[in-house]
C-alpha cells in the first residue's frame, strides 16, 4: 500500500479522483494527508469528507519561502508518505524541499510538456493555435514544470474551443492519467534516477501515452 501525500491550493478534484480510486479497490494506496498553502482550499473539505488528516498554512505567515516550505514539509514528513503528490499546487516548492525529495515528489500539469510551463496553460495553448493539448505527469525537479516526465494524455484543441472548454477536456482526462500513474508507481514499476525515467528497468525516451 504505497501512502501519499496530496499538496493541493483549490478545488481538489485531482485529490478526489485518487480518494475515489482508493475507495473503489483500483488504486493500493491511502492518502496520509493533504496539505494546502490555501486554508480556504476546497480540497481540504474533501480530506475531512474522507477522513484523512488535512493541514494548512498561510505563505504569508511565514518569513521566507524556505520558511514556508519548511513548515509545510514537517508536516507531510511526519505523515511518513512514500510518495509527494501535488495536485493542483499552485506554488512554487524551493529546491531545499525538492532536491531532497527526488523520485518521491510528483505534480500533474495541464499541457504537454515541455510546451507552456507556468500558468495559464489553456490560454496559452489557445494563444499558440496548437491542435494538441493535454496533461503531463513528471517527476519535481528545482526547474519549474521541468522535471522529466513519465506520462501524457492527449486532446485535441477545437474550432471554437474557449478556455473554459479546453480546461474541461484535459481535467476529464488529468483524472485517470494521475490515477494510472499512480497505479504504476505503487507496483514499483516506474522510478527515477540521475535524472532519468526507469519504467520496468529501461529508461524512458520518451513519456507513456494515455
Ligand atoms: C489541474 O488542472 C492541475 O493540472 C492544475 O491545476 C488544476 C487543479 O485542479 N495544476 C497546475 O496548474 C499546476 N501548476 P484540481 O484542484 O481540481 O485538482
């Protein structure tokens, strides 16, 4: 049973959807806790719904961002995870939390990366008049979104596609892309070394595909 740690800034439906894998026998995981940078985060109603243990900080309570980074890896260490998830994490981590934490630290983003790192991933996919989109899961490196990736899903952008709709086709399918990942690590399938994505011993050239 692989325990992971969710950091999550909002809504959470990425939390729910591996609370609801968990609760339906598809994922062998448990969610140890959830921890915000948003006290007001709507994720942290859905640990409590779930009964899992949720913790929150304000960044502005805090002196500096290792300050901040500090306090909220105290927490999750305390919770023993295997694994860091952020999902929906809108906050930068320091490289004095991640770099530590290599191969046990992941984020979900929503663009095929290394195409629009940052924010505002739809509009700017939108912006650029790609035919793709998608979402990418990778491995947190101290580079922003840079960190190598394991696994990809696939949409097509459409005539007349707004923010909003594009938004809504790469989050049907950040769901099952996270949960599929995750399945993938619990089994010991996939790690991470000098860099590099081992999937079942090889190293990955390029990300799987969902
Ligand atoms: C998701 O689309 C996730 O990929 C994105 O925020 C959303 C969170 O939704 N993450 C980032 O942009 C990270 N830079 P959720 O709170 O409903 O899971």
């Amino acid at each position: 049973e692989l325990r992971i740690a969710v950091l999550a800034s909002g809504r959470g439906s990425n939390l729910q959807a591996i609370l609801d894998a968990i609760a339906h026998g598809t994922l062998p995981a448990r969610v140890v806790g959830v921890f915000s940078d948003r006290p007001a985060a709507a994720a942290l109603e859905r640990a409590r719904a779930a009964g899992v243990p949720a913790w929150a900080a304000s960044p502005r309570e805090h002196p500096t961002r290792i300050a901040f980074d500090r306090a909220l890896f105290d927490a999750v260490d305390a919770a023993r995870p295997d694994l860091v998830v952020c999902a929906g994490y809108m906050r930068l981590l320091g490289e004095a939390v991640v770099t530590p934490r290599a191969g046990r630290l992941i984020n979900i983003h929503p663009s095929l990366l290394p195409a629009f790192k940052g924010l505002h991933t739809h509009r700017q996919a939108l912006a650029a008049g790609v035919s793709e989109h998608g979402a990418s899961v990778h491995f947190v490196t101290a580079e922003l979104d840079g960190g190598p990736v394991i696994a990809q899903a696939r949409v097509p952008v459409l005539p007349g596609d707004d923010e909003a709709a594009l938004a809504a086709r790469v989050l049907a399918r950040e769901h099952p892309l996270l949960i599929q990942t995750l399945n993938w690590i619990a089994a010991g399938r996939v790690r991470f070394h000098d860099r590099t994505v081992y999937v079942d011993g090889a190293p990955l050239t390029r990300p799987l595909r969902l």
